[in-house]
C-alpha cells in the first residue's frame, strides 16, 4: 500500500489540483495529456516485464496492494500512466505561462 500512497501523494494530488487550478488550457490539451499516458504503457511494459523477469528489479514485500495483472502489480500500471500524465500537464501549463510572458 506505501505504493498508492506515494502515488497520491507526489502524482495524483499535484494533477488533481494543477487540473482544478487550470481547466480551460487542461480542456484544451487533454487528448495529448492522456496520449502521453498511454504512450508510457506502450514503451514501458514491456520494459516492465523483461526487467522483472530477468532480476534487474522487483517489488518489495509490503509495499503493493497485491493486485497483480498480466504479471505486474496494479501499481506499476498506474505509475506508468500518470507520472506521464502529470508532467505533460506540468509542462503544458508551464509552456503556456511562458508564452504570455
């Protein structure tokens, strides 16, 4: 569970604010936003799978919810998605404040 809370903590809760915070630019840019995410999974699984399987890291005792899909935690899945989901709206929302000044 340390997982999802560090996940809410420094992913969820700086996205769901900086989204309430900016909805027109986030209305406007959302289909990138979620592109970013999903392009993540495509790259990143894989990667995932391989790295598991061969040792180069895993999941410590504890940490995880203990959902496991498709050999992978829950998790992963969701930090995949949304760490890119929340730095292309911080970087979105940056370039557009840069652009007004």
């Amino acid at each position: 569970m340390k997982y999802l809370l560090w996940l809410t903590a420094f992913v969820w809760l700086p996205t769901i604010y900086l989204w309430a915070r900016y909805p027109e630019i986030i209305k406007t840019y959302w289909k990138s936003i979620f592109g970013c995410g999903l392009g993540a999974l495509l790259v990143s699984l894989p990667w995932d799978h391989w790295a598991i399987k061969n040792g180069v890291w895993f999941f410590p005792e504890g940490s995880l919810s203990g959902h496991w899909f498709l050999g992978l935690p829950l998790e992963e899945y969701l930090f995949i998605f949304f760490v890119p989901v929340c730095a292309a709206t911080f970087f979105i929302l940056m370039a557009k404040k840069d652009a007004r000044a």
